[in-house]
C-alpha cells in the first residue's frame, strides 16, 4: 500500500484540470457564454468548491483554495463513483489501488471492460470482449457530453457519440415556440389543451424514474429534449413534436427549424464571447472554442 500511496500524483504536480475549477474561467464566461448549461454547472461547482473550502480552511488554516481545488480534482478524476440505485445510502467514492490507472476512451469500438461494485463492497473488473496478451484495458467515459469534460477534465475526447445539443429547456417551452410557428392564439383554448396532454403524456413517458418491482432498482426513464450526433433526435423530443402536429415530416421539419436559429444565435454570440475569453490563456481559449464549434456542427448537420 505504500508503494501505491508514494505512486499517486502529489501537490504541486499541476494545476487542477477543467474550466470549472479555474477561478479565472468562470468569471470571464459566466455572463458571456452561450451555453446556459455549463455556465450552471460551472457557477454551481464555483460555489461547492468555495463552500466546502471554508469548512476545510476552518480544519487547516494553512490550506490554500489552489491546492483544495486539486485535491477535490484529483479525487473526481481517480475514483469511482458508487450509485446505489436501491437509494438506500449516499453516493460513495472510492479509491481502488491498479483500477485506477486503467485508461478510459470516448469511442465505444475501444472499450473493453467494464466494472461493477456488489453489496458486499466487492469491486469487480470484467472484460467485455477477447482482450489479446498485451493488449491495453480501456473503461467507457459513460454517456457524458462534451460539457462534462470540458468543465471537469478539460478536453474534449477525439470523437463523442453522446455529445448533444438541448433544443428546449422543456416541454411546455417547446410547444410555446411551436405554437408561435404555427401561428396559432395563444388564447386558443383548444391548442392549450391539447398541449397541455402532450406535455404530460410525454413526461409521464420520459421524466421520471420508474422502480423495477423484480430487482428492486430504480430505472432512469428521463430524456433531455436534444439533438445529438449523427442527426440523432432524442425519442422525447420526436415525440413531443408527432403528437401534436400529427406528422413526424412536419415534426422533423419543426426540429431543423430550431436548430437553424439556434445555431444562427450561436455564431451571432461569437463575437461577445471572444470579447470575454480574451482574459484566459490560450488553451482554454482554444477549449471554449473547440466546444461551441464541436455544437454548431451538432446543428449544422440537420439544417
């Protein structure tokens, strides 16, 4: 235990890792950025990191927030996050001694392995498919889009199949901008309730947890109304759109429409957001740049 203790990255090795855990970043784009989700997850992590801080520096007074902030980098990067999808106790982090050094991939071709931790506290590392003598092991992200490695890790993977872009924040702001593509009243009290069935029809679909009576877990059901990779609509979204024009064409063509003006927002911002960036060192220029050309092109790809 020793040998692996004196293995691990120790202070002052660099910097902690991610646009969310640099103080400079999340002031210059906490007005300018496009990306409404990130800028909540960034200014939300901002004030973990200077709460949980002030509890540490209340412990250890010769503590900086530079070196608190790589250490709870450090922590987020190396262990594993334990879920009990029972609900039964809090979520756990843990530290495994080799599994740790395991790599991990973006590209699901890759992938090789994967783990699982019993109720016994029993950590398992598995093979998914014939791994040859010599070749590397390589664990799956998970289904995390660009803003989870942007934020927390500070790259972007070479190639993300679950990277997406949200088209609404939820239903009820969806079908109010297709009514006003429609054209329709928004006092037409036929529109609002039959609008008001398909926001609960697909909520009741797509935005809970569902428990599974056999094993007792708990099955996540809820879907973000996004448009992913590939062209790929997300089902909640589809469906929001079919049910209530009553044509998947004309719900296709819905869709492309909020993408185009989406994206004409986004490339209309870019000069805003240059402005506010300027202050941040090339790389993380370079990072914000990369993640919001990385979404255009989610866009630009339907339109």
């Amino acid at each position: 235990m020793r040998r692996y203790v004196s293995s691990l990255p120790q202070m002052g090795d660099g910097p902690a890792i991610g646009l969310a855990n640099d103080a400079r970043c999340v002031e210059a784009l906490r007005d300018v950025w496009d990306c409404t989700e990130a800028v909540a997850d960034m200014t939300t992590f901002a004030r973990q990191i200077e709460d949980s801080f002030a509890l540490e520096r209340a412990l250890d007074s010769s503590l900086s927030e530079d070196e608190w902030r790589w250490a709870v980098s450090l922590v987020h990067s190396r262990t594993f996050r334990l879920e009990d999808e029972r609900g039964r106790r809090p979520t756990r982090r843990a530290l495994v001694a080799g599994a740790d050094l395991i790599n991990h991939s973006s590209v699901p071709e890759d992938v090789n392995c994967d783990w699982v931790a019993n109720d016994a506290d029993v950590f398992f590392i598995s093979a998914t498919k014939d791994v040859r003598k010599g070749e590397e092991f390589f664990l799956s992200y998970g289904e995390q889009c660009d803003r989870h490695f942007a934020l927390f890790y500070g790259f972007l993977p070479r190639r993300n199949s679950f990277n997406r872009v949200k088209l609404f924040n939820n239903g009820r702001e969806a079908l109010d901008w297709y009514r006003k593509l429609c054209g329709a009243d928004a006092a037409d009290d036929i529109w609002n309730r039959e609008s008001e069935r398909v926001v609960k029809m697909v909520c009741d679909k797509y935005g809970k947890y569902t428990l599974d009576k056999k094993s007792g877990l708990r099955r996540r059901v809820i879907q973000d109304l996004y448009l992913g990779e590939g062209c790929v609509v997300s089902d909640s979204m589809l469906l929001l759109f079919n049910e209530m024009c009553g044509d998947e064409e004309m719900a296709i063509a819905a869709i492309r429409t909020r993408a185009e003006e989406l994206k004409t927002k986004m490339v209309s911002a870019t000069g805003k957001i240059e402005t506010g960036i300027a202050v941040l060192d090339a790389y993380s220029q370079g990072l914000v740049r990369d993640y919001r050309s990385r979404k255009i092109d989610i866009l630009d790809a339907v339109i």
